[in-house]
C-alpha cells in the first residue's frame, strides 16, 4: 500500500459508492457517482488499489481499472462484512471494503477475463433455458394428470402422450383445454429448439478457444466441464498450485485442526463453484462406471483401486480432484495433457 491511495467502490446499477483513502490511512471523500463519472475518476486518478466486492459486473469494473494501471483487488461479500461498523449503508459498505483490501492475508477473487465470463454467461443461459424445460416439460405432464392421462418417462414419452392427447377423436381431456395444452407443446418445442441453439454456439465458441482444446483431452471432461473449468481457472495464475485451485472449486476435504491433531472431513458442498463441480462428479461417474477389466492406463489402474477401497461416490471426488489439478497444470504451463500408458 505505500504511496497508493485506496479506492474502495460499493457497486449498483445506477449510482456507486465510491471512498478514497489516502496512502496514510486518511479518508479523503466518500461519495456517491454515476458510472460515467466512476470511469473518469479511474482515468484519472494516480496508480491506486481499487477494492470492490464480488457482485455483478464486478469483473468488468476490475478489467477497466487494470486498464488504467490500477491494482484491483475483489474481495468475497462475507469477508467484508467482519468490518463493516454501524448501520448498513453504502458509505458504511465502502469504507468496510477499503478496510478489507488492506488487511494482511486477506485473500481476493480473481477477476475474469472477457473470454472467461463469456463462457460463463453462455453456460448460466445454458441452465436457465435448461430448466425452463424442465419445468414446462413437469407442468404440461401434471395438466394431464389432473384428468388421469399418464405419460411414460422422456421427452419420447411426453411427446408421444400429447401428440395422442391433442387429437381430434382423443376425449380422454375436455376440448376447452386442448388448445391451452396445444400453447404449452408449441412453447416447450420452441424452448428445446432454443437449447439445442445455445448448446451449439456455446460448443462452438469452447472448440475455438485454444485452452479449451487442450481441456477436452482429460478423460472426464466434456464441453460443459471444459467451459466451467476454463472460466474458473483461467490460465491458472490467480492460484500458487493446483491444490489451490481445487480448493477454490470445492473439491478437497475440509480441515479441522485443534492440538496438534488434524482431521480431514468431506468436501464442503456450500462452498466452492457447485455447478463445476457438479459437472466434473458427473463426469467423473462416466469415466468410472465404463472402467475396463484390464487397466491400459495408470490413471485406470488408480481409479480401479480406488474403487475398490473407497467406493464410488469418493472415487468420483478424488477424479474430480486429481482433474482439477491437472486442468490448472495445463492451463498454467501451457502444455497438452497425455495419459501415462502402463507399461507392458
């Protein structure tokens, strides 16, 4: 901090809290600005901390002040709330923030890059259309339902069911609520046509981008585990190794430490990236669930053993976590992963 002024910045959509706190710890404003103004203080203001909390559009916030030469810090929510003195306002929110930015051994987000937060927000769209047909799909079954028409399980199924349902000789469902039930179907077909399209422009946009190739060579990582892990990971200089970027996905034992005496728990599963996660479990069950009899690779033969000793819910973790470590291993170093063939 010596020689730099803090900026601590409280954001929202039309109006940011912004503190300035000088390099000997004296507060110089503490004012509310419009993001146009926000940019031209960043424009001008000398090489400075510029601290925020991770919340929405923090990521472009932090990209546009490196630009100006701006150390930027992003701290999570929680651990700026231990400062936070008196009431919750957002001069009160700054000031908490600039306190947090300069505290020894506080740990900070890593800022995104655009590629990065591209990926992520195709995949949150992703998601969000996913589950929206999801719950069109449960919606339109429980409307038949209520008048005893049952559908068999997948979209085969429900698609069928309706397509008997909507027909002119079908009286199973009164005619007054064929043509509410027609609305729904055209809407869920037009949502699962609306899914397959971002599916396709998000694989297209995770097959352009080099890292992203590289990714897809690990066993249990597809488009999706690619994407998530290139958008957390990044080129992987944010952590000092891979058990920190596991750490940070949420894929190592939690500690518990007390005279001398450690004890490992299971994963934290508030914590960390759960969508990642997710992603990486699920792929991990495929890889182990298609494991061959015979081993042709050492990771094979671990996994195998792992099976064997541990199950395979905690097998799944620790391929999760070994894909993690490696993942940062390649983005980091830039090199080209390579199953270690077993030796005849």
């Amino acid at each position: 901090m010596k020689n730099r002024n803090v900026l601590a910045l409280d954001l929202a959509k039309t109006v940011i809290q912004i503190c300035k706190i000088s390099n000997d710890g004296e507060l110089i404003y503490n004012k509310a600005v419009s993001p146009n103004k926000l940019r031209q203080i960043l424009a001008k203001e000398k090489e400075s901390i510029v601290a925020m909390e991770g919340c929405g559009s923090c990521h472009y916030w932090s990209r546009l002040s490196e630009q100006y030469g701006h150390d930027t810090r992003v701290i999570a929510p929680k651990k700026v709330k231990a400062f936070l003195q008196g009431h919750k306002t957002d001069a009160n929110d700054a000031v908490a923030i600039a306190i947090a930015a300069t505290q020894f051994g506080m740990k900070f987000s890593q800022i995104k890059s655009e590629e990065q937060q591209t990926l992520q927000t195709l995949e949150v769209s992703r998601k969000l259309i996913s589950n929206e047909l999801t719950s069109l799909g449960n919606h339109i079954r429980a409307y038949m339902y209520e008048y005893g028409i049952t559908s068999s399980k997948g979209k085969k199924g429900l698609r069928e069911c309706v397509t008997d349902v909507l027909d002119t000789e079908d009286k199973r469902l009164p005619i007054c609520l064929k043509g509410t039930l027609n609305m729904l179907w055209q809407r869920y077909k037009q949502t699962a046509e609306q899914l397959k399209m971002a599916e396709k422009e998000k694989a297209a946009l995770v097959k352009q981008l080099e890292p992203c190739k590289r990714l897809l060579d690990l066993e249990s990582v597809g488009v999706v585990s690619a994407a998530l892990l290139y958008a957390s990971i990044g080129n992987g200089k944010s952590f000092k190794n891979g058990r920190d970027a596991s750490v940070y996905v949420g894929v190592t034992p939690k500690q518990y430490s007390s005279g001398g005496k450690t004890y490992l728990m299971g994963i934290d599963k508030r914590g960390g990236d759960k969508a990642l996660r997710a992603a990486l479990f699920q792929g991990a069950f495929s890889v182990i669930h298609k494991l061959p009899e015979k081993p042709r690779t050492t990771k094979q033969a671990w996994l195998i053993k792992l099976v064997a000793r541990v199950g395979v819910k905690r097998a799944c973790i620790a391929l999760a976590n070994k894909t993690v470590r490696t993942a940062w291993a390649l983005l980091s170093k830039e090199q080209v992963y390579k199953a270690t063939p077993i030796a005849i």
